[in-house]
C-alpha cells in the first residue's frame, strides 16, 4: 500500500469461494501451524488478559424501549479482535451478529464478517464475508486433533448436530482420514438429517454407509471419532448433551466445539484431557463466575471447573500447541480415549482470513476499495 492513500480488498461470498476458503485440507493445515504459534504466545485477543473471546452485546429480557432487541436465543453482536504473530503477522476482527429468528426471512442464525488491519497503522487491508471462512476454521481446529490422534485406519465418524457446521467438518476430517467410511448421525429432526446426507453424498463421496441414530448412545458407540456440535441449549449442565464413558470405544477421539458433558471421575482419571488454547479457558474462568460450565458449555470449561474444585490438577489438561510443538505427550496409549475442546477464538479467523486474501491477491480476486486518497483529518 502507498501512504497515505488507502484502499482495500472486499471480498464477497463468491470470491471467498473462489479464493479457496472451503479447502479444508489447508485450513486445517493453517490451524495447525496457528496452534503452535498460540502455545508459542505469538498472539493477543481482547482483555486485559489478551486471551478473552470478544466482546459481546446481549441484550434484555424485556425493554421498556420498542425499538430495542429483546433476548432470545443466540441472539446477540459480538465483536471479536485479535492479533497473530509469526507467519500470519496480521490484525482484525470479526463482527458477529446472530439472531435464530433470521431463519424464518431465508437468512443463517449468524451473520459474520471479518476486517483484516495493517498492524502498524490500523489502515483496512481487507474486508471479507466470513460465514464460510467461521464454518471453515470452526471445522479445521477439530480436524488437527483428528490427524494427530484419530487411528489411522479409523472408519466410523459419530455426527451429533447436523447442522451445517458438522456437514463441513465431516467433509474435512473425511479428507483429514481418508479411511473414514461411514456415519452415524444424531440429530433433532429428520429435516436436518437429510439435508446432511444429501450434502455428504455430493461433496464427500467416500463415506458410502449412513447410520441414523435415535439415541446418543447408539451414535456414540462404536465410532472411532466424534464430533459434538450442536445448538448451545439454556439452563445448565443438566441439559448439555452427557456422555457416558462406556459409550466410548476404546482409542476414539470425541471433538467437542460445542455444549458436552462427562463424567467427572473419568475426566480425572481416565481419559486425555485436551484443549485447544488453555489461556482461552482460564480467561473465561476470569470473566464468569464460578462454575463456568454452567454458562459457558464447552467441556474445557467444565476442566476448569474441576482444577477450582480441586478434582483435576491442571498438569492433567493437554494444550494441542504444546503437543504439536512437542513440549507434552500427545496420544499416550492405542486405547487412550480422548475428549478433546474446542472453544473457538478470533485468532483462527485471522490467521485463515489471511491465507484467503493472499489466495485472492494471487487469483486477482475482489475489488479493490478506496477508502480515500488523503485524510482530511491529518
């Protein structure tokens, strides 16, 4: 760019496609190397902390204000910076808005878009439609612990939550394990669940047998991987999708990005304990009261919970970074089962985003936006 004027690369939904953001196999590629620069601390996100999610605008159960958004579920704005160092070298934020209302005017739940920054001067370099990119990465963080733990001749893949999120993820960890043929799905609705099927059958032709369950317990067992992700319920733990640990096939590896419960003795002295940013849980420990699993649902949460009850020493949860960087064991036993969680965080989207754009300016992808030629205010 040539200061002082500024312009910047808008990307549409379209060109995101063209520029590669629905490649699984290199997000999750990119995710990998992202994990091991957070277990270096190449990065920052919000808070005082650097390790906070976002920050996030909720709103009330009842106004006295018409025109004011009243609560409901997932409903809310979000805003989600975060710096990454090393490779990636880039600033940004998402800007997230959800409302499960949207569906009924032919829109997704979540609306997200994604601002990649100059990390010198804050001038806009980018501006991108992120829900692929979000659906893209929220896939690929499982994906790596499916390529450093799943079997490798692993065939069974449990789906909890057909959503469209679990329809990408089971395209990527179809290409992350190639022997992977068949799966089992759980789901609310057989609505969903066709969708699902129909989507697999035509973008990930090498799962061959499908298994609709009426149980958790019947898509848990027997798969030798799991991906948890469904709507994140309201009320507690109590109504958190729960696990039981016979239900787990020995060696299988259960990914859970969204709401999922265990038992606590097998947590602590049983299974692999695995996160994919400690600093991320121990920030969300900061900011909710104690016990966070019970507003936040993701099981790292509820780890967290166990080392302030003093049930699990903090030694007994694994970051991914440092297992891929090699500073703790990763799979330690053929029959070691591992519950690894997925929180999320805005560094992903940045580190994708930026594989994306340089994609796109290699392609000759986009429009290049002016933002002006001189400040006026200077």
């Amino acid at each position: 760019m040539s200061y002082p004027k500024v312009e910047f690369r808008f990307l549409s939904e379209e060109d995101m496609i063209a520029a590669g953001v629905q490649d699984g196999a290199q997000c999750t590629e990119c995710m990998e190397d992202l994990l091991k620069l957070l277990d270096d601390g190449r990065f920052r996100m919000a808070g005082e902390n650097g390790n906070s999610h976002g920050a996030m605008v909720s709103f009330p159960e009842t106004s006295e204000f018409p025109e004011m958004p009243v609560d409901g579920p997932d409903r809310r704005f979000m805003a989600m910076p975060a710096y990454v160092g090393g490779s990636v070298d880039m600033a940004g934020v998402k800007w997230y808005g959800s409302n499960v209302e949207n569906r009924k005017k032919g829109l997704p739940r979540s609306i997200l878009t994604l601002m990649l920054n100059d990390k010198e001067t804050g001038a806009p370099l980018a501006l991108m439609s992120a829900n692929l990119l979000s659906a893209a990465r929220t896939a690929a963080i499982p994906a790596v612990g499916v390529k450093n733990f799943a079997k490798e001749d692993a065939k069974v893949l449990g789906i909890v939550g057909p959503g469209f999120i679990n329809t990408v993820t089971a395209q990527t960890f179809g290409q992350i394990r190639p022997s992977l043929d068949t799966i089992k799905i759980k789901g609310r609705g057989r609505a969903s669940i066709d969708r699902f099927i129909a989507n697999i059958k035509e973008n990930a032709p090498q799962f061959k047998n499908f298994i609709i369950c009426d149980t958790l317990e019947e898509c848990i067992r027997d798969s030798d991987v799991v991906n948890v992700a469904t709507s994140s319920p309201v009320g507690g733990s109590s109504n958190y999708p729960f696990i039981e640990e016979e239900w787990i096939k020995p060696g299988a590896v259960i990914c859970v990005p969204g709401a999922g419960n265990f038992d606590e003795d097998f947590l602590a002295n049983r299974a692999k304990l695995v996160v994919d940013n400690i600093k991320l849980y121990e920030a969300w420990a900061e900011e909710y009261p104690y016990p966070t699993f019970e507003t936040i649902p993701i099981p790292g949460c509820k780890f967290m919970d166990m080392y302030h009850d003093g049930l699990l020493t903090k030694d007994k949860i694994y970051d991914i970074g440092a297992i891929l960087n090699g500073k703790v064991p990763g799979r330690e036993s053929p029959e070691q089962k591992v519950i690894y969680s997925v929180g999320g965080m805005p560094v992903e989207d940045v580190a994708w985003g930026k594989q994306i754009l340089k994609n796109a300016e290699e392609r000759g992808i986009g429009q290049m936006l002016k933002f002006w030629d001189t400040p006026k205010l200077f």
